[in-house]
C-alpha cells in the first residue's frame, strides 16, 4: 500500500490523536484529506499539482497551511488553532507526537453542521437578513484588506485574462464529459470578447481601488452562522485568486445562491453589498464573473473525477453537479 494510503488510513484510527476521540470520520475534498475527530479537525493537504496549486513537497504544504491559517483568522478568528506536525515513530502515525515529522495539518475547532449556510439553503433556513449580514461582513472586510499598488496590479486585465485561459485549457479534456463543445465554444467565445469590449473598465477598477486581498472561494458551503457569522476556508495557495476585484468576490456567492435556486436572495445579496459598499459599477461585472465562478466550479468538480481516492458513487454525483455548474455559466451569457 502506498505511503500515502498507509498515512491516511492510520489517521482515521482514533489512537492516532492525543486527545483521545471517541471516533474519526473522513472527508475529501479535491486538494485535503479532513480528518473529523471530535473537538477538533485536522486538514492534510493532498500531495498534488493541479498547475494553480502545488503540494507536492511536505515543504510546501507545510507553508501552505502555515498560510491558510493565518489568512483564514481574517475572518474566521477563533476557528483556526494553528499547524500541527505528524509524526511516525517505527510504522505509527502520530498527530502531534514524537518521531520524525512526515506530514503538517491545520488544526481547527469543528463547525456546527447545521448551520453551514448551504445546509441551511437546503432546509430553506436562509433569510434575506441573513445574507445581507454577509454583504455588510464583507464591505467591512474588504475595507480593511488593503493592498500595495503592485499587487493591486495582480487583479488586472491580464490576470483575469490568463485565469480564463488557464480554465478553458484546463477544462479541454472534459469535453463531451461534464461540459458539452458547444458550451465550452460559447463561454469562451464570450469571455473572449468581453474582456475586450470591457478593457478600459477593468483598468479603472484598478486604479480606484476595488482590487483587494479578499477570501477568493466566497461559496455557501464556506459559511457558517455561529457567533454571529464565520467565513472560512479561504484561498491560500495562489495570491492571484485572493487578490481580485470585489466584484469577483461578490459574484461568487450570488452565483452559488443561484446555484441552489435562490435567485431572489442572490440578487438581494449582491445588492446589499451594492448599497452598503456604494460600488455599484459592480453590477456591470456581475453576469461576468458569476460565468467565471460557475466555470471554476464546473472545473473543480470535473477534477475530482481523476482523484483515485474518491468512491465511484462520489464521483457520480461530481459529474452532475459539474454539468449543472457549466449549465449556469452558459445561463448567464447574454
């Protein structure tokens, strides 16, 4: 059994951990393997290079989850306990024990299930109060993550350009799988022309600040109400998906709302932050970026159809939703 395979499984055993948990249960993500173990959780990250992130050296993803902890406090304070080694001392793994130091994790407090927002959209227990809430967090939050100049130039016209380029050649392999060649010609086709129609606006969002160190991954699922609100799970791995312009930001969770058919709080969402923030040249990037956000979520998914250690009955409902995810990146092509 590979190493990898051996290091995940011991982990699963609740001897594994110091505090001793009643049991361990694990979840994949794409790039982490989530380890549930009673008062905490323990995120490993995958050894992968997807071009966008790379974890291929325990160097690096030691860094990356020194990272991941330090931007996500931003937001999410009192969650995020810190990096903590793993060890093996003959064939044990150990979390925080003795031994040589073959792998790091964040250590983190769980979150209540049931008030993650998008388990709450399920339940149909999100209220137009609730995500202006999140609209006023944000305006807050993007207020206070300045920038330099330099990687305000970051989340230009030519690195949208190049994030768009990445995902249609990244997502040419799924062709005929999760997208169709139809829906991959038109959405690029028009991300084409209208970075080119809308140069000039890109450059003045530049220059009048709307470029930010933001979150990057504003999805419902990374947003809990507990403590009056938590917002978690950031980007850590590449600075040109974190410094972007609001407006990305803001499209991604009003897109994710209409993801889970909740149009309506998604356009009062998007609103909100409008009104509170005054930014309303947001609205004329809007459609845009929720096409972008929509495509990288259709991507992400379709990538998960490669990931060896995903159940096939897992990887059946990732190509659905990946297919919905390019459907809704098509809808919004006007």
């Amino acid at each position: 059994m590979p190493e990898l395979a051996v290091l995940v499984q011991a982990l699963t055993n609740p001897k594994a951990y110091p505090h001793n948990p009643k049991s361990v249960e694990l979840v994949q993500t794409q790039i982490s393997f989530v380890f549930l173990a009673g008062d905490y959780v323990y995120k490993v990250k995958k050894p992968v290079n997807f071009g966008f992130l790379d974890f291929t050296t325990l160097e690096k993803r030691r860094f990356y989850c020194n990272q991941e902890v330090v931007l996500n406090r931003r937001l999410c304070p009192n969650i995020y306990v810190g990096v903590i080694p793993i060890t093996k001392k003959g064939k044990s793994f150990l979390v925080e024990g003795s031994g040589k130091e073959v792998e790091y994790a964040v250590k983190m407090r769980p979150l209540p299930y049931q008030r993650m927002m998008d388990r709450m959209l399920q339940n149909d227990q999100v209220t137009t109060q609730m995500v202006e809430m999140v609209a006023k967090r944000l305006v807050e939050f993007h207020r206070q993550a300045e920038i330099n100049e330099e990687q305000a130039k970051i989340g230009g016209l030519d690195t949208v350009t190049r994030n768009a380029e990445e995902n249609f050649s990244q997502v040419s392999s799924y062709v005929n799988k999760t997208t169709t060649k139809e829906q991959y010609e038109r959405i690029k086709n028009y991300t084409h022309s209208f970075l080119k129609k809308n140069a000039a606006l890109f450059a003045k969002r530049v220059k009048e600040g709307r470029i930010r160190d933001c979150h990057g991954d504003l999805h419902a699922a990374h947003i809990c109400f507990i403590d009056g609100l938590c917002i978690f799970d950031c980007i850590e791995f590449n600075d040109r998906f974190r410094y972007i312009d609001v407006a990305s930001e803001i499209a991604f969770l009003a897109m994710d709302l209409d993801f889970h058919r909740r149009p309506e709080l998604s356009k009062h969402f998007a609103d909100a932050y409008v009104k509170a923030s005054g930014d309303k040249e947001l609205l004329q990037l809007l459609d845009f970026y929720k096409c972008y956000r929509a495509y990288v979520r259709g991507k992400v998914e379709s990538f998960q159809l490669d990931d060896p250690h995903i159940s096939e009955d897992q990887k059946s409902k990732t190509l659905d939703r990946a297919r919905r995810y390019f459907e809704l990146a098509e809808a919004y092509i006007s």
